[in-house]
C-alpha cells in the first residue's frame, strides 16, 4: 500500500512527459504547415495511382480532369485537409497513440512492408540490446570502480578517472566509433566494421549469437568508453559523501567486518542517489545509442533516423521513430524509478 | 574575491591555465578567420564545386609524404596572365608561357587540367596550343584549341570565358589521348588503343616503358616545362588568363575530400562558428535558466510551481530524438539549432538556481536584513544574486561543450545548417560517402580532433574556474 | 582495587595539511565499576568527541601519533591487533552512542535489522534469539515493538536516541560511550533520556562515559567530572568537588558562564577564543585567556596538582600546595 502512491506519482510524471512530448509533436507538425504538407502529398500519391485506374474507363481528357478534381475534394474532406490543423489534432495524436503511423515513403521493413509500424517496431528490440547492454555495463563498472575509487581518494588513480571524466564530456561518442572503425575494422581488420550480422548470417543458433556479438562488441565499447568515467566518478563521489556519514562510523564500532560495512551501511544506501544518477545519465545514453547505431550502421532505430533523412525525408518515420523513443524512454525511466522507490524507504512514505 | 586575484587563482590551476591558453588561441585563430575568409564562405565557396575543381580529389595533407618512403607527387598549379614572351608570327603574334616543372616523385600525376579565361579578340579567334618538354628532350603537343569564332549576330570585340572559364581536363581529352597515342607510336615505336591511354595519360607523358610489358612505364623524373602558346590575329588581341593544374596525390595543409575541397580551410572556417555556437547557446540557456529560477524561488506561489512542472517535464524529456524531430521539421539552419539548443537547455539550471534561491532566503543573514527593513527586491539583488552569480558563471561555462557536442552530432545525422560548414558537417560528409571505410583518416580525425579541442578548452575552464567560484574547493580535501 | 576502565596518557594526534592536530594529549582518567558515570565537559572543539573515537580506536586514515594506555577489566587495549580489537572489544566491551545519533541509524534498513545486526554478524545468537532480545530492549528504552520494522526516519528524534540506546546495549557491554546524547532533543526529552541513563546504570550495571557541553546536565548523570579543554583534561574530580570547589581557573569561567534561575549574577562570557589544536599555546593551553595567569604558566605545561582528595587540577596556581 504504502509502495503503491509513490510509485503512481513518479509515473504519472514520467506519462506527463510522454504526453507533453506527444502534444509537441503535434503542435509542431500542425503549426508548421508540416502535416498539410504530408497530406497533400498522401492525395497527390492517391490521385495519381487512381487516375492509371481510372484512365481504364475515361477516354476524354477533360472529363478525366473534372472526375480527379472531384476525387481530390472528397478526399481532401476526408483527410480533413480543408479544415484547420487544430481540428484534425486530436485525431492525429490519437492515430499516433494507436501506433497507427501510417506508410513510409521509400523505406521498408527487412521483410519488406511499407507500414511505419512494422519498419520501426521490428527495430525496437535491436536498440533496446544495444542501449541496455551499454547501460548495464557502464552502471557496473560505475559500481565497481566507484566504490573502489571512494576508498582511494586522493591517489592518482582518483586523480586520473576524475580528469577522465571530465575529458568524457568534450568527447563525442560517435567519433570514437568513427576512430575505433578506422582503426580496428579498416586498418586492424579486426572487429566488423558494422552491421549486426555477417552476410550471409550463420544459420546455427550458438554462431550467430557469436557473429552478433562480435558485432555489438565495438558499439558497445564505444557506447562504455564514453560514459564509463563520468558514471565511476559520480558514483565515487556519492560514495564518499555516504562514507562519511554518522550510522557508517556506527557501523564500524559495531565491530562489523568492512565488507559488511561497505556493503550495507555503504553501497547500499548509496544505491537511491545512484539510480538517480543513472536516471540523469539515460538521456545522454539514449542519444549516445542513436549516434553510435548511425555510425555502426546498427540496424536499430537511430540508424532509422539516419537513413530517413538521407535523400527524400520519409517523414512518417521520422515521426513514429521520435514517438516510439520517448515511448521506449518513459518505460525504461519507469523502471528505474520502479526500483528508486523499492531501495528507498523514505520515499515510500513521505509522498 | 576580487577580479585579478580571481584570474591568478584560476591561472595557477593546471586546467585554468590550459583553459585560457586554449581559449586565446581559439580566439586568435577565430578572428584570422574572421578577417580572411568571406562571411559566405559557406555558400560561395565551400559548397561551391567549382572553386574545389582544381583541386586533387580525396588524397591526404602534403606533410605525410614525410612518413613515407616514397614520396608521393605534390599538387602544383601554374598560372598566368601576362604573356611571357610575345613573338611576332605571319599570322600575328604568339603569346606564350613556360611554366617549369621539376618532376621528382615515383608515382605520376593524378590529372592534368589547363584552364582559359576572358579571352578577347577583335576579328578572328584565336588558337591556343599547350605542349609538354619532356627532360629526356621529347616533345609533343598535348593540347590544341580553336576559341569559338563570332556568332551569328554578333561584334566584336568578342568575349570568351568571361562568365565560365573553359576547363578542360586533359586526362580524359580525346584529342590529348590520340596526341599521346601517336606521341608513343613515334617514340617508343609503342601502339595502344585509345582505351588503353585513356585516364592514364598522365602515366606515359611523364614516364618511360619499362619494356616488361606494352602499357608498363615507370615514371621519368628530371625537368619538364609545360609550354603554352595563344597565337593570336590582331595585336590587341589576349588570353586574359592561364591555368595549367598538375594534380598531385598529397594537397595542403589537411589534404582535401571526395570533393576536392580544401580541408584545412574547412577545419578553421569551423573555429569561429563552433566557438559561436558554443557561447551563444550556453548564454542564452544559461540566461533563461537563471532568471526562470530566480523567479521561480523568488515569486514562489503559483509562479513557482508552474516554472518547476515545466522544468521537470522539459529535464525529463529525451532531448536528441526531439530535436531531431524539429530541426526536420522547421528546416536545418543554425540559429534553429541554436534555438533548439536553448529550449532544452535551461531546466537543469532552473531547479538548481531555485533550491539555491530558496536556501539563500532562509539564510540567517538574508533574514536579519529583511528584518532590518531591507525591501525583497533589494535582498535579491544585493544579497542573493551576488552568491548565484559565480555559480552561473562556471554552468554558462559547462554549457558550451555541451552545445557544441550536439550541434556535431546534428550535423553528422544530416542535420546541419548546408550553408555553414561546421567540422560535423565534414565529418558526416566523410562518413556519407564512404570515406571511414576507405581509410580517409586525415577527412575523419581532424575535425573530431576540433570539436573535442573546443569543448576540452571550455571543460578546462570550467574546471579551472569552479574553486574561484566554490570557495569550498579552493583548497583540496585532506 | 584496579578500575574497570582506566585511561593513561592517551595521546591522539592527525596529521592536517598544516600538520598535526593535537586532538587529544596525556589524556588519563578512569571508571571506578559498574554503575557509575563519569561527564567529559568541554566546549565544542575541544577534543572531546576525538576522545570518544580515540577510545574506540576510530581513527582517520591520517592519525600522526596514537599512544598511551587503556585498561580494560585489566585488559590493555592499545596493545592489541586491530582484527582482534574489532571482533573482542568493539561493541562487545565498549559502545557507542553517536554524537547527533538522528544520524547514526542507517536511513535505508529497518531499525529492528540495526539493533540485531552485531549479534548476527558475530554468530552470537539466532535470529530468533536476537529478535527476543531486541525487543527486550526496545521495550526497556521505552519503545513501542513496531518500532522494530520501522525505517529511521519514521520515528521522532527521542526516538531515534532510544533506539541508538537500545542498540548500544544488545552485546551487553560494560562500558558506554555516550557522544551528547541529548543535544539535539529539547527539554522534556532531554529529561527523560538523563533519565533512562540513570536506570540502565542501575539495572545493568552500566558505565557510562558522558561527552557533554553541558556540565549541569553531567553533574545531574555523572559522579565524576573531567573538564576538557583544548585536547587536556585540564581538572577532574567528583561532581560535587568540581562543582562546587572548582579549583582550575577555566572551569571556574566555565560555570560562571551558564546562566542560573533563581540567581541575579549575570553569566560571564570567557573572552578569547578557543586555541586552534594545531598550534596550542606554550605552557598551559589555557594561559591566553585565563585572568590569573602568571610567570609559569606560559613557560611551562602544568602537571596535574591535587588541590583537594581525589580532584586533580592542571593549574600552577597549586604547585606550592603541593610542596
């Protein structure tokens, strides 16, 4: 029970932003003229596979121009084309609620379907592997090397990860991806240069798992390498911060062993400041992945976004491709607070 | 803490001091490219092919022919306006140009380009012959062109290649091809179809057969001379201006791209606009940020919960696929990026600036003096902005490199203002058209190189700048 | 008779960047048995607190010297390993009542889980067994048993300070080190815990040191006084002696200081300032504020003088008493 009204609370907030998100799409599609745009162009494509139907039957070109001028009104009444914007708003965010996309222009799903959905949800779960591998490792070795360094403070290798980590934000992810295919895959030959299969991918379940993994290997490290240091030396710092607190020094005249108190009295009670950090750190993970996914030609959603906006735009994927990541960026924040109010009894109570 | 002493602290720290020397050389170099290059640099000439045309195609900076054991052709550009030498002929006079060229690389040149321009004549045209003197004595004509006579209609004076220059690109010429092929037949008793000279003139023009085989050379080094005649009909009659391009496999300072575009220029064309971006964005987020704060931790009441619902819906929000989304849909120009930029940039600093804010109200001292009878407005300005205020100043600091790292990644997504060139741009041009994969190391690694500079040289200061404005960090922990 | 807890010349001192910190010098004092309290009163600073740690060999990671002697049951102390010390003396011989204890409950576990947690660790007793006596304790410190599975910050800061009581006392040691247990509560808990202290001694057979700023909240526990000032003890004695008779001229300042009811004497503020324990004045500590200083004080350190039985005073003033 008592679990249960901050858990609402927190995602609540998390839906608020998912909704705000929504209404900025829509808003800007709408004040933009964008979706005009789209729609023009979506009765323009009608039109014209009508009028090859069409010109089965009318011979005369005049009567021909008088029957698509008819068809182009009903439609554009259809499609809400001659009202304004803000009237056909609800209905688009409803569609896009419903995960109803619509079709992409040129690209198309591995199998081959022009439905947004099917192009963009097929890739979910290849960016999920990519982001939530990363995530994990970086929230590991952040643990690890956090609580480790806490004990050394001052020494060089503190000194080292704290400069690191500060080199870590003037660096951009995605140019170490670039260096890392420059130098392992084109000069090295070493690692795959991109991609998440060979071609053709093994057909054995045990060597394609391999194949997948030597090609998740380079983003993955790329994705840590950037995010690791920050990660250790926030979690450093909440630590020593902890370390100093009254109930550790209790802990120690207690007479416990120091693993305990490093662990329970410790890490444990650092755990709700470092999911926060965490939480702070998934956005610049989110847009980390998309980069990297683009630089790696990953075939998951970031690189969706790249590849529509080469060459003629398909909106309606770029579209669904922002929606679908906040969607997929509200659950995973979700979960992480999910798991900030199971570790934090204060909480609990005080909302 | 006053000013000077603020700037001793900050130059006596390791990163302060590499901050500012960083940062004055951005500005140095900022300013050069301020004063040097056109503000349209963009779109008159980086997104111009026609001023790259000359250029050598994707081959790295000259400097690396210093790592390697041979030595690969350097780009040489010979070009003329005044004749020089006028000799009189029957049919009138001859201008000519000789432009030496002291040959000493293994591999030939990449192309051969010769290049006319405002050529004017009264009556008849004029003919322009271009030959090349081999060091080994040979010479052969490799090139011959009749300027187009008047047309129908027209007066002279006539005008030629005013507006476009004629280029020719002689690798490829058909008549430099059947020139070369019977240049081989005469000499080197050697007969090969045009398909078999075709592209690679370059290699029997500056090279000897080896005798292996029919089409293998090796290359002829020693002093050529390339030899240029206009014979003209009238003695008021001239070729205004000459170009002879000998395309080497190494160009400038950063070598060039698929485009042939003049790296290095690009590379320092991206120092003022990053530092532009950098600061713009962090001053603009920062000022939005602080004064959304203040305001929010001052007014307090509904004022304050609004600007704190807002600001934690705007933090929460995944920042990347949103701007993506918008810079799509408004169009890629910079000040929308920049705009962009700032819209999602302020929140942090608004809930920080407002616990600040709302900490320092309840300090005891800003209470004694509310009591003493001092007004809000005073107590906020006199008292509490003085605290903010070098707090804000390291997070306008922190903020640069931030923006700097996205208007990049922007950039490498296809995002990127065409008419500014930004080092994102020339990487995602190199990454586009295949250039990592072709091991185009020095298009890929010196504009990453840049961006992570600037945003270090801003880090730098920022770090060099927090125990000047955190007291508490001034000295280091036991 | 030998002592149950008897402290000799213990000296504490950290290194700081601008060097050692003389936190705590020659320290000596003892507990006779059982059942009795004896009040460490000093300003803040002074040292008393790093006496407290020093005593349960709590020690930073930059500790420059750390000697004397500290027999317990006939047990030295100093002497021993620190595995050993750890797993024998802590919590098991001498416990700790945190100064500011709102602090010394770990926020994220449940209390329950706190106070059973050195029984567990160690093997002493089942869970079950644990629990029993948790709430044995719980109940005698005066909490109701839900308290158990409550989290820290569920409860009121008296609370907190029973609980942190009631913990202290689950190895059932004979020595106590209570760090200003009642400074953060107010007045009528403050009454209560005093209280509850004087019972345990009762009851257990409990004995307390009691770190205070407070020294008529120390008279009200404690049958003994030492005054702390700047790393020494600087007089000692019982309650009623130093009270009563203060012989040093700085516990003399110190209770002209507190503020009486009933009483038209203004309190007396000392002037000065504490020293700063990095550099302690030459001679006695307190020569640069005391108003009867004279010749020697500044020259040299004063040993402990026994102006009366059984009450030491490190003063000059009493060297020709003395002989």
């Amino acid at each position: 029970m008592s679990l249960f009204r901050p858990l609402l609370v927190r995602s609540l907030t998390m839906v608020g932003v998912f909704f705000v998100v929504l209404l900025m799409l829509v808003l800007t599609l709408g004040l933009t003229g964008f979706s005009d745009r789209i729609l023009a162009a979506t009765i323009g494509e009608q039109l014209r596979a009508e009028r090859t139907a069409l010109a089965e039957t009318i011979r005369d070109p005049d009567e021909m121009e008088k029957v698509l001028e008819k068809r182009r009104e009903e439609l554009e009444i259809f499609y809400g084309l001659r009202t304004p914007w803000y009237y056909r708003l609800p209905r688009t965010a409803l569609r896009v609620l419903t995960l109803d996309l619509g079709e992409a222009r040129s690209l198309r799903s591995f199998d081959g379907s022009n439905r947004v959905f099917d192009i963009v949800t097929e890739r979910v779960p290849n960016s999920m592997l990519l982001l939530t591998t990363s995530f994990v490792i970086t929230a590991i070795i952040g643990v690890i090397g956090g609580s480790y360094l806490a004990t050394r403070q001052g020494s060089w290798l503190d000194r080292f990860v704290s400069g690191f980590a500060a080199v870590s934000f003037a660096i951009p992810t995605w140019w170490i991806g670039i260096l890392f295919i420059l130098v392992l895959s084109i000069q090295l030959r070493i690692l795959p240069s991109g991609g998440m299969y060979s071609t053709p991918p093994p057909t054995e379940p045990l060597p394609r798992f391999f194949d997948l993994v030597s090609h998740a290997l380079l983003p993955v490290i790329t994705l840590v390498l950037v995010s690791f240091g920050p990660s250790i030396y926030s979690i450093r710092t909440i630590t020593l911060n902890i370390a100093q607190e009254d109930h550790v020094k209790i802990a120690r005249a207690k007479g416990l062993p120091e693993s305990r108190v490093r662990l329970r009295h410790i890490l444990r009670v650092a755990a709700p400041p470092i999911v926060t950090g965490l939480m702070f750190g998934l956005a610049g993970s989110v847009s980390g992945s998309i980069l990297v996914e683009t630089v790696f030609n990953w075939q998951g959603m970031g690189r969706l976004y790249y590849d529509a906006l080469a060459g003629t735009p398909d909106e309606n994927v770029i579209v669904a491709l922002t929606f679908i990541f906040t969607l997929m960026y509200v659950l995973i924040r979700i979960v992480l607070e999910v798991l900030y109010v199971f570790l934090d009894p204060r909480v609990r109570y005080t909302d | 803490m006053s000013r000077a002493n603020a700037l001793r602290v900050l130059l006596r720290s390791g990163p302060g001091f590499g901050g500012v020397s960083l940062l004055c050389l951005l500005i140095l170099v900022a300013l050069y490219v301020l004063l040097v290059f056109p503000l349209d640099f963009g779109e008159s000439q980086w997104s111009n092919p026609v001023v790259w045309v000359d250029n050598p195609k994707a081959v790295p900076p000259a400097w690396t022919n210093t790592l390697r054991r041979e030595a690969r052709p350097p780009h040489r550009i010979f070009e003329g306006a005044e004749p020089h030498t006028v000799q009189m002929a029957r049919s009138g006079p001859v201008h000519s140009w000789r432009f030496p060229l002291t040959y000493a690389s293994s591999h030939p040149p990449t192309f051969l380009a010769v290049t006319l321009a405002d050529v004017k004549y009264e009556e008849r045209p004029p003919l322009v012959l271009i030959s090349l003197k081999r060091p080994d004595g040979k010479q052969l004509r490799i090139y011959r062109h009749a300027v187009r006579g008047p047309r129908e209609g027209e007066s002279g004076p006539f005008l030629r290649y005013g507006q476009t220059p004629l280029r020719v690109q002689l690798s490829t010429d058909e008549a430099t091809v059947t020139a070369v092929q019977n240049f081989l037949a005469d000499e080197f008793d050697l007969r090969l179809d045009g398909a078999q000279i075709g592209g690679r003139v370059d290699r029997f023009l500056f090279g000897v057969p080896t005798g292996d085989s029919e089409a293998a050379f090796a290359p002829l080094t020693g002093d050529y001379e390339i030899i240029v005649q206009a014979a003209m009909r009238e003695e008021g009659d001239s070729v205004g201006k000459i170009r002879f391009v000998v395309g080497g496999a190494v160009f400038g300072l950063m070598g060039t791209d698929s485009l042939g575009r003049d790296l290095a220029r690009g590379l320092l064309f991206g120092v003022p606009v990053a530092l532009f971006i950098g600061v713009i964005a962090a001053l603009l987020s920062t000022a939005i940020g602080t004064s959304l704060g203040i305001a929010s931790g001052y007014l307090g009441g509904r004022a304050d919960i609004t600007i704190q619902r807002i600001s934690d819906i705007v933090a929460n929000v995944p920042v990347l696929p949103l701007l993506i989304f918008m810079l799509f849909i408004v169009g890629p120009s910079l000040w929308m990026i920049i705009f962009i930029l700032v819209i999602f940039g302020w929140p942090g600093l608004t809930i920080q600036i407002r616990s600040m804010v709302l900490h320092l109200r309840t300090n005891q001292l800003v209470e004694a003096i509310q009591s003493l009878g001092a007004s809000r407005r005073r107590v906020m300005f006199r008292h509490i902005l003085p605290q903010i205020t070098p707090y804000v100043f390291a997070q306008l600091i922190f903020g640069a490199p931030a923006a700097i790292l996205s208007e990049a990644g922007l950039s490498f997504l296809g995002l990127g203002d065409p008419s500014i060139p930004t080092w994102g741009q020339i990487l995602e041009a190199g990454f586009r058209t295949g250039g990592i994969y072709l091991g185009y190391w020095w298009w890929i690694v010196p504009p990453g190189l840049c961006i992570v500079l600037t945003a270090l040289t801003f880090m730098l200061l920022g770090l060099g700048i927090e125990p000047v404005v955190n007291p508490r960090l001034r000295r280091s922990p036991p | 008779m030998t002592s149950l807890l008897d402290v000799r010349d213990l000296t504490f001192h950290y290194a700081d960047r601008a060097g050692p910190v003389r936190a705590v010098d020659n320290v000596s004092f003892s507990l006779a048995s059982g059942g009795s309290a004896l009040g460490l009163v000093g300003e803040s600073g002074s040292g008393k607190s790093s006496l407290a740690l020093a005593i349960m060999r709590m020690l930073p990671t930059n500790v420059a010297r750390y000697d004397g002697a500290i027999w317990l049951n006939g047990q030295e102390l100093l002497g021993m390993a620190d595995e050993r010390f750890r797993q024998e003396i802590r919590w098991r011989k001498l416990s700790l009542v945190p100064q500011g204890a709102q602090n010394g409950l770990n926020p994220v576990l449940r209390v329950g889980e706190q106070i059973v947690e050195p029984l567990i660790v160690s093997g002493t007793a089942a869970k079950r067994e644990a629990t029993a006596r948790a709430l044995e304790l719980l109940a005698y410190v005066g909490l109701p048993a839900d308290v158990y599975d409550r989290y820290p910050h569920e409860l009121s800061g008296g609370m907190k300070q029973r609980a942190m009581i009631a913990a202290a006392l689950i190895l059932d040691p004979p020595v106590v080190i209570m760090d200003e247990p009642t400074s953060a509560l107010d007045a009528s808990v403050q009454t209560q815990i005093t209280n509850l202290l004087k019972r345990l001694m009762q009851d257990m057979n409990l004995a307390i040191i009691f770190i205070t700023h407070d020294i008529a909240l120390a008279s009200d526990v404690c049958d003994d006084l030492a005054v702390v000032y700047a790393g020494e003890i600087v007089e000692i004695g019982s309650a009623d002696q130093v009270l009563l008779h203060p012989s040093h001229p700085y516990t003399q300042r110190l209770l002209a200081s507190i503020p009486r009811l009933h009483d038209d004497t203004t309190p007396q503020f000392i002037p000065g300032a504490p020293p700063d324990l990095r550099e302690p004045p030459a001679g006695c500590r307190f020569h640069p504020r005391c108003p009867l200083v004279f010749e020697p004080c500044a020259q040299k350190s004063p040993p402990a003088f026994e102006p009366e039985d059984g009450q030491l005073a490190r003063c000059w003033l009493f060297e020709d008493g003395q002989g």
